[in-house]
C-alpha cells in the first residue's frame, strides 16, 4: 500500500540545511586541498589529490544546486502567503437563496 504524502507550502523539504552541508563540506575539501598542493603536510600523490578536488567540486556544486531549490522554496511560500491573504479572492458575495 503506498502512502500519499502531502506537502505544506511553506516546507523547503530541508534544502537549507543541505545547502549549508554541502557549502562546508566544500570548502573543508578545498581548504584541504590548498593546504596540500602549497606544503604537502598529508604526502598524499596525485591521485590521491585529485579525488579530493572532484569532491570539491561535486559537494560545492550540489551546495549551490541546492542554496537554488531553497530560494525557489522560499518564494512559494512566499507566493503562498499573498494569496492566503488577498482578500480579493475571498468570497463575499451573499449565496441566492433557494425559494
């Protein structure tokens, strides 16, 4: 049996938190790797340093793909917000009476 799963307008689905992962762990990797390209303090080879540089570039590209779902996120609720608060799509005319 599949459950329906029904989402607010106002959840960004945890995409800041992501993005502020991803962001850090980025440039952790970079920090890293500056350190061992300018002074070779971990005496990693090359192989070694490029995974690291295509982690950084892999965990800052998914931060910034994420850092976007999360302001698209906002902006609906956003969007969300206006439209539960126009008063010009609210009901106010008086329902016909049924003789």
């Amino acid at each position: 049996m599949v459950k329906k799963h029904v989402f607010s307008a106002h959840s960004d689905l945890k995409t800041g938190f992501f993005c502020k992962l991803f962001l850090l762990l980025g440039c952790l990797f970079l920090i890293i790797y500056v350190v061992e390209i300018a002074a070779h303090p971990l005496q990693l080879n090359d192989d070694v340093t490029g995974t690291i540089l295509a982690f950084v570039i892999l965990f800052i590209g998914l931060g910034l793909i994420s850092y976007f779902f999360s302001c698209q996120f906002k902006k609906l609720s956003n969007i969300a917000d206006e439209i539960e608060q126009d008063e010009s799509l609210l009901d106010t005319e008086e329902p016909d009476e049924k003789p």
